[in-house]
C-alpha cells in the first residue's frame, strides 16, 4: 500500500517554501526540487539539513542516502531548516559544473528538453563580484580597502573651534556649546565654506550615527548600501526566472532622483601645468578634439572635512579618431602593459580627460565657450560615457553590506569659459546614473540637456526581455518655491546624475615625471611618433659615446616607461628597478640599472640604431654654419627648393 503523500516545510537564509513529498522517498531524491527553490549559486555538496534554525542536528543532504523520510518521523506540516555555501566565483562566474547563468531551473522554460534562455545584454564590465545582490557577512573583517581610506577611519573629522568671545562663559579649560568641536558634516561649516559636497567619509560618519547607535547596544549594520535598479536573480518565491515571471520580492522600486549630496572624490590636483600644456598641443596643431587617460593618486584632501583628492600624475593617450567636434576610442591592445607600468611606479587608473574646444577666430588664443549656466556643463552622452568607466572601476570599503560603495574614477572636461580662456572642470557621476547605465534604463539624447529614459519595448513593438523599467521621477522647485515630483519619463534634466569637483594645481611642482619631454604615444595623424632615435636622444645615446647620468634622469618619464616596456627588452626586476628609479629619482639605484644586462643591451640596440650624428656640413658653407646664420640641412631644403623636378 503506498504511502499518502505529505506537505514540508522548509527555510533557508534566502525564504521559506514548501514541497509536497512522498514519505516513502529517500531524502537524496529531493535534492533536484530543494535547489530549484534556492539561489543558482548554491553548492549542492554543502547542502545541510537540521532540525533547529540553530543548535540543532545538522546532516549534510548526501549523507542521507537509503533514508526514507518517514523513517526520521517526519509528519504533514514538519519544519527543516536548510543550510549551504555558494559556489566561489570569478569575474562573475560560478567556478564548477554549475549551470550557466541564466538557465532556468524550472521544465516551464525547457521545449524538447532544451533551455529557452532570454537574450543577455550586458552594457557594462561586469564586477568583481558575481552577484551585486549578494551581502558579504562582516564586510568590515574580509574587506581589504585602501590604505588612504583606512587612514581617514582612524580620524575622528572633528572641526576645532576657538573659544567664542562674545558667547564663551568658561576659562581656557573648559568647553561650551559655542566653542565644541563641530561634527565633519556640519551644514553651518559646509555653508561658511562654500563646500557645496559633503566628502565621502563625512557622509559615512553621518549615516553610521543615524544607523548604528551604540547606547542601544544592537548588532552593527553596515551604514552603505549602493542602489540596484535591475531585477533581482535567484527569487525564493519559487516562479520561473524573470522575463518569464516576476513578483514584489525581486522587482525593482520605483526609483526618486535627487542630487546626490556627497562626492566620492573632493579635489582633483594636477601634479604640473606641463601636464595640461602638452595634452592641448595635440588641439593647438591638429585642431581636432583629444581623450586621455589620468594616472596617479590618492591623498588626503585638507581643505575639506575627511576629504579626498586625486593626485594626477600622468596622461596616457590611447588609440583614437579625433575630429573636430569628438573622438572616438579605438580598442586600446596595451592597455593592461600600462597599468602594469603604472603600477610598478605606484599609480593607477584615476579618471579620464577630454578636450571640446572651438577656437573663436580673434587670433590672441581665445576659444569659444560653449559650458554654461544657460547650456549646459556635462552632456548626457558624456555623463553615460563616465558612469561606464566609473562602473568598471568601483571603489572597495568595509562599510558596505556587499563590499563595494560608488567610484573614485573623475571625469575632467578642458572648454572654454566665459571670458575666452582655456578651463577645467571636474565632475563625478552619482551612484543612482552609475546603476541606472547598468541596468540599461537611460540613454543619451541629441539634446545634450535632456536624459532619456528606455521605453519597456523593443523596436518591434514586443515586450523587451533584456531590461526591465521601473517608474523613474525626480524632484525639483517648481516656480512657487514648492519641492513637486515629476515623472521622468520621456526625458529629465541631466544634472541629477553628476556632482562637480574642484581642481588646480599645487603651488610648487611636485611631479614624479620631472622629464616629460619624450613624444606622446598615438599622435602619428600630427607627425609625432616614437621611434628608436627619440629614445637614444632622451637617454644621451650616440654612435660614439653614451651618457650615463643623463640617461637615469632621463628615466623619469612615463611615457618613456611605457615605450620601453614595449620593446620587451628588460626582464621583470629590471623594469620594476627603472619605474622605482623613476619615481624615486635616486641617482644610487640608477647606477645600479646602468649595470644590468638587459639596460646594456638595451644601450647597444639603441646606439646601432638610434641617433645618428649631425650631417657635416661643407667647407664652403662652414664659417656660416659655425656663426650660425644657418644650419646645413636649411641650406639643402633651399638648394633643393629650387630645383625642378621636370
């Protein structure tokens, strides 16, 4: 006689669901329909059952093969609690005989046993992290932030003040409500200021008071929590996966844009104006428009509370077609030998840079100003531009429940200002334009003011199966002064995604590249190139002799550091040795280089094919060419000036 099939109950961390059983079964034959109702990441080998949510019995699932489930003594309407680890992941991928990621769990979705999966569009890199829904437990003892950051969580960011004249009551010793130091993120300071952002670790100090409270002695909850727009995978409700199913749990809210009130980064310093000078010469010749690349630091920023500033040392220009009114990026083959290169030298990738200049026809240098209040500072198809890069490259903190919180990558736009000059102007994207590119929700519009927001269909008219939209509004002060909120859709203004940041310059060059003379990479469309002969010049290399000393000042180039690295001449210590005599300038440890095989090498490559001696100049003309009226090859190119070729 067979058994009456029962109901069980089962809770995980990620819900609760239940399944209808037959208690005749062993409880390995319900592992297929336990993992259809738990996340894609799970790895079925840990899969535990207890009895207890906590101190009870816990049996791994495969243990329990030829166990019947009456034989336990379960009944209609008995609770299990299920335990488990995910699968480790990398670049966004299950490591293992896990399905792909999309595949669906439920036969729904299966035509002759074959999956139906909905066609991906992935906008963006993906993160580091596979999921960006997944919550790191203590994320304050597994992160690994950077230095600078740590730094600034030793510090209180407490503003001293001065004792109060007027309103000060006590001695020298003493403290009042007048003369207490202020919070980092005090509006009275801010305003006195003129600090229109709050710093990244203000506005962590002021969540963190207003989330954890210590008086109530509760369990710490990390203060950060970056926003997801998209539709959350692994739903525990147990319908098939989104664009198939959908429910409350996992879709999105509706989303309210607000500006954002902090900055990731405060200031962006500029460590020489030769950095700026030489990144225009390529606008001053060619008239065409120019992107680069910034590398270098971070360091503390002092004219804000707990502040940030990206330290730029270098401009790589990278493969591109420019024209007068853009540029467009072409694949960019070196580009991890340049990180590699920046990284010996202690730097990284830190923000991008771009040229929109119109020259305004007066003859004294002038540029057209096309940024302003009544235009507009940062175009929607830029801002997307920058919330791509910022998406690639997000910042690392303990304060965050799934590890991560925004970007310190920075945008910097060179166009002209109102009286005609050549300006800066540095912007970050906020967190909600970072998530709303990679979700796919907005897109650029030709109206550089206006971002538009996707619609729910696709060209043909059917139901798009790559994105989901939510509602989008944003808020704004209508002509009575009144905050309203306005449906986004079809367009809103662009200035809800970006905050401004300062730059400048230090008043003394501090600049690591103390000998940046060496030709810009990708600049062949002006007549510049590097070639062997610029090297053996840079370094003091000629057919009869070499200059040693000239050649390790030379060194501190980053744009030489990169050509080298391509010639694949130096081994790795050697390398690593010249970035650090690079940086570090250090005239012992570039004597040392000189002694090493792959630098001798090097120098006998170079003077075999590298600089070629002065043409001699004839007996005739050699009491000219000595006093210097003009050189031979001048005389040559009027010789030949007027020779005809008839």
């Amino acid at each position: 006689m067979s058994s009456k099939p029962i109901l069980l109950r089962f809770e995980s961390k990620n819900g609760q669901f239940r399944l209808t059983v037959n208690p005749a079964d062993q409880f390995p034959s319900l592992l297929s329909k336990i993992l259809d109702c738990l996340p894609k990441d799970v790895d079925s080998r840990t899969l535990t059952l207890s009895n207890k949510p906590h101190g009870g019995e816990d049996r791994l699932l495969a243990s329990l093969g030829g166990v019947a489930i009456e034989r336990i003594g379960l009944k209609h309407g008995d609770k299990l609690y299920i335990k488990y680890k995910e699968q480790p992941h990398m670049n966004g991928s299950s490591i293992g005989p896990a399905a792909t990621p999309s595949q669906p769990h439920n036969s729904s979705n299966r035509l002759n046993g074959l999956p139906i999966l909905p066609t991906e569009d992935l906008p963006v890199a993906p993160l580091p992290q596979a999921s960006p829904t997944t919550k790191i437990k203590n994320p304050w003892e597994v992160v690994q932030q950077s230095p600078l950051d740590d730094r600034l969580d030793k510090k209180d960011g407490k503003i001293p003040r001065s004792l109060d004249p007027k309103m000060c009551r006590h001695g020298p010793k003493g403290m009042c409500d007048y003369c207490m130091p202020l919070e980092p993120y005090s509006p009275k300071y801010l305003e006195e200021k003129k600090i229109k952002h709050l710093s990244f670790h203000s506005h962590l100090r002021k969540i963190n008071s207003a989330t954890n409270k210590p008086e109530l002695k509760s369990s710490y909850m990390p203060p950060l929590t970056e926003p997801y727009y998209r539709v959350k995978p692994g739903c525990p409700s147990g319908h098939p996966q989104w664009p198939d199913g959908i429910c409350t749990k996992c879709q999105p809210s509706a989303i309210t844009l607000q500006p954002q009130p902090f900055r990731m980064v405060d200031h962006v310093e500029f460590a020489s104006p030769s950095l700026i000078d030489s990144f225009l010469n390529f606008w001053r010749i060619g008239g065409a428009q120019r992107i680069g690349f910034l590398y270098g630091h971070y360091q503390e920023y002092t004219e804000v509370p707990l502040g940030i500033k990206a330290v730029v040392e270098a401009i790589y220009e990278p493969p591109q077609i420019d024209e007068i009114d853009g540029c467009t990026l072409s694949e960019w083959e070196n580009q991890k030998d340049v990180d590699e290169v920046a990284r010996l030298c202690g730097l990284q990738k830190i923000g991008v840079i771009f040229t929109d200049l119109i020259d305004a026809g007066a003859g004294d240098g002038s540029v057209v100003c096309k940024r302003h209040i009544d235009s507009y500072y940062l175009s929607s198809l830029e801002v997307v531009f920058s919330a791509r890069l910022q998406a690639q490259y997000p910042k690392a903190t303990k304060w965050s429940d799934t590890g991560r919180f925004g970007s310190n990558f920075v945008t910097c736009v060179v166009s002209g200002d109102e009286n005609g000059g050549i300006s800066i102007s540095s912007f970050q994207m906020s967190n909600s334009a970072v998530e709303m590119v990679r979700a796919d929700i907005i897109e650029p519009s030709a109206d550089p003011t206006v971002m538009l927001v996707q619609g729910s269909e696709e060209e043909d008219g059917s139901e798009s199966r790559t994105r989901y939209i939510p509602e989008v509004f944003y808020r704004r002060i209508n002509e009575y002064g009144a905050s309203v909120q306005e449906n986004a859709k079809p367009s809103f203004p662009v200035e809800y995604l970006y905050v401004t940041l300062t730059h400048g310059f230090p008043k003394e060059s501090a600049s690591i590249f103390n000998a940046s003379d060496f030709p810009i990479e990708n600049r062949e469309a002006i007549g510049e190139g590097q070639e062997l002969r610029n090297v053996a010049k840079k370094l003091g290399v000629s057919r009869g002799k070499i200059e040693g000393e000239k050649g390790v000042r030379a060194v501190a180039d980053f744009h030489l550091l990169c050509f080298l690295h391509g010639m694949g001449v130096l081994s790795k210590e050697e390398e690593s040795l010249l970035c650090h005599v690079a940086r570090s300038h250090d005239l012992a440890e570039g004597f040392q280089l000189l002694n090493t095989p792959g630098w001798a090498t090097l120098l006998a490559i170079l003077q075999e094919s590298g600089e070629r001696p002065q043409k001699r100049p004839s007996p005739a003309n050699f009491q000219a060419a000595t006093n210097g009226y003009f050189e031979y090859s001048d005389q040559l190119a009027k010789r030949f000036k007027g020779a005809s070729l008839r």
